[in-house]
C-alpha cells in the first residue's frame, strides 16, 4: 500500500521576520527572472520604392553602428514576368560606406514573377550621421511590341556612426605656435631681365593666337547646337547594327557631359555620375526635373558600359530623345536666367 505525506500546514511564527524577507526576496528575483531581458539591438531600417512594373525594397540590419562595423544591406527587386532587370555592378564605396563584400541570389520564380536579392556587406570609417546613397537598378519591359527601359533607384538611408574613441584628445589638432624665428637673407642678383624677357615672348605668342582666331569666332557654334549636331550624326552611326553598343553609348554619354562642360562650366567628363550629380544639386544650374532627366539617362548608361546591360533599337531611341530633351530644356532654362539677371541689372 502506497502511502502519500501531504504537507502540514503551519501558521508562521510573529518572531521569524528575517525568514519572512528572505522568502520575500527570493520571489521577486523569481518574478525577474522570468521577464524578457531588454533588447539594446538598434533597430533594422527598411524603405521601399516602385516605379512603372517594378517594385525595390532595401533594408539595413542597423540603424546604428559602431565606426568599422559590418553591416548587411539588402536590395529585393520584384518584377512581373518578361520583365528584365540589371543590378549594377558591385561598388568600391557607397557613400562614406566602404563595400566589403557581396552575394546574389538572382531571377527567383515567384507567384506573381520574378525576383531578384543582393546583399552587401559595408561599413563607414567616418563618424556622425552617415547617407548611404541610392543604388540605380535598370530594368526593360518586353512585355509590348516596343520594349522600353527605365531605371529605379532605391530610397536612400542615413544611419548613425558612433566613435568608440568620442572624448579622447585629438591627434590631428594643431599645436600652438612657436615663436618666429629670424633668419639671415641673402641677397642674389637680380634676374627681374629673365622674366621681363620670358613675359614679353608669352604676351607676343598670345597676341599672334588670338588674331589667327579671331575671324573664326563669329562663326562657332553655341554648345547647344554642336551636342545636337552630334546626337543626330550618332543616331545616324551603325554602331548599334554592328553590336557595338557599348561603343554607343559611351560616345552618347560623352556627348553630354562636354555640353554640361561648355554651357555650365562643370567639368563633367573628369567626374563619376555620382559626383557630377552631388555637383549640380548644390548648383542652382539645372532644376529638380532636368536633375531627375539626366540622373535617369547617366545611370541607365552606366549599367549598359558596367553592368552588361543589352537595350535593344528602341532603348537607343529613347536614350537619344532623353538627352535632346535634357539639352534643350537646360539650354533654354540658362538663357532665360539670363535674360533676367540682365533686366534686374538694367533696372
């Protein structure tokens, strides 16, 4: 026969209080125990952007990060079915954000199409409040007759570099300066006939230049008219029907960064398409629509020159119309800023 021993019960002793917090104590720390512990993770980031038939998501694990610090940053594209899409090439930086590595996973069949994932690993050497920039994804709808190609670019993102080094001195701040000390001067002969000679040769060879041009200056060309002479003699070329089509657009791009040099000074052809367009947002040269224009025609011309992007006849067409139109309206725009700045000063 088993027997169970049940437990007796007792009524506590008034003269026992230390057992009493005790047991006290030990309930609350049971309680604590079993509570989530805080989650000090900063918090994922996640934007998203759709254009036409394609839709982009790109998130960043971290919000905050240390200086050094690995971060993934991950880049979905889904697009419908006959719709194709070209990631760029892999990046030495984005930003302030140096590119450690990277991984596909492309053309995933999906319900409703297709999908493609990119995963970057960065990191920034730079402390403060950091952008990571748009990252410019071409794509071409063959889903009509007349295929058409467009670029999407992702949201940008600003995330949090902290220094784990904040409050140290700094070893790049200038010391106080020294006393002057003097020093002996020794006097050499003058060799001011040297330059007087040298000078004199220069101005003659100048004055000789100038006259041989001068009859042809009245006959030059604005840079409005000379970059629409060439995109109309390069619609003309038989680059594309030879398959050089890189070729073709390379010359297309050059065509207008050396308009962009000669009508507004910026020396486009010696910079990246992300430097020249961080140049001209800080100009008040271009407006936010012929900004947008040219964004749109120098990313997709890139991927075509970088990322082995094959637009066909009717991607060339576009591409041509996209920068007769960038050219005039920016042409138009400057002369009608002009003409004002001339009215305010006449008046």
């Amino acid at each position: 026969m088993i027997s169970h021993i049940l437990p007796r019960t007792t009524r506590p002793h008034s003269g026992s209080p230390i057992r009493w917090a005790a047991l006290s104590l030990l309930l609350i720390a049971t309680a604590a125990a079993t509570l989530p512990a805080a989650d000090n993770t900063p918090a994922a980031i996640t934007r998203s952007e759709s254009q036409g038939p394609v839709e982009v998501q790109v998130s960043l694990n971290k919000s905050t990060a240390q200086i050094a610090e690995p971060l993934t940053l991950t880049l979905t594209v889904d697009a419908p079915q006959n719709v194709l899409v070209t990631l760029p090439q892999q990046p030495k930086t984005l930003g302030t954000f140096n590119v450690l590595g990277m991984t596909d996973t492309a053309d995933i069949p999906t319900s409703t199409g297709r999908q493609w994932i990119r995963r970057y690993q960065v990191e920034s050497l730079v402390p403060g409040e950091q952008t990571l920039p748009p990252i410019a994804i071409a794509y071409s709808d063959r889903r009509e007759a007349a295929p058409s190609s467009d670029v999407i670019e992702t949201p940008s993102m600003n995330v949090a570099i902290t220094s784990v080094l904040e409050g140290t001195p700094d070893p790049l701040k200038f010391r106080d300066i020294k006393d002057v000390v003097d020093l002996p001067v020794v006097e050499k002969p003058s060799q001011a006939w040297i330059y007087w000679s040298i000078g004199s040769g220069t101005a003659l060879a100048l004055a000789g230049v100038a006259l041989l041009a001068w009859p042809n200056r009245s006959s030059r060309r604005s840079a409005k008219d000379r970059a629409l002479a060439e995109l109309a003699e390069l619609e003309q070329s038989d680059l594309l029907e030879k398959g050089l089509t890189e070729q073709y657009y390379v010359r297309l791009t050059t065509i207008v960064r050396q308009y962009i040099e000669n009508q507004f000074g910026i020396a486009a052809p010696k910079l990246t398409t992300d430097e020249f367009l961080d140049q001209t947002a800080s100009s008040t040269l271009l407006d936010d629509e012929q900004r947008g224009t040219l964004r749109v025609f120098l990313s997709l011309a890139d991927l075509v020159k970088f990322a082995q992007f094959q637009p066909g006849h009717e991607d060339a067409n576009q591409a041509i119309h996209r920068a007769t139109q960038f050219i005039e309206q920016s042409a138009m725009e400057k002369k009608n800023t002009s003409s004002s700045e001339a009215a305010k000063e006449n008046a």
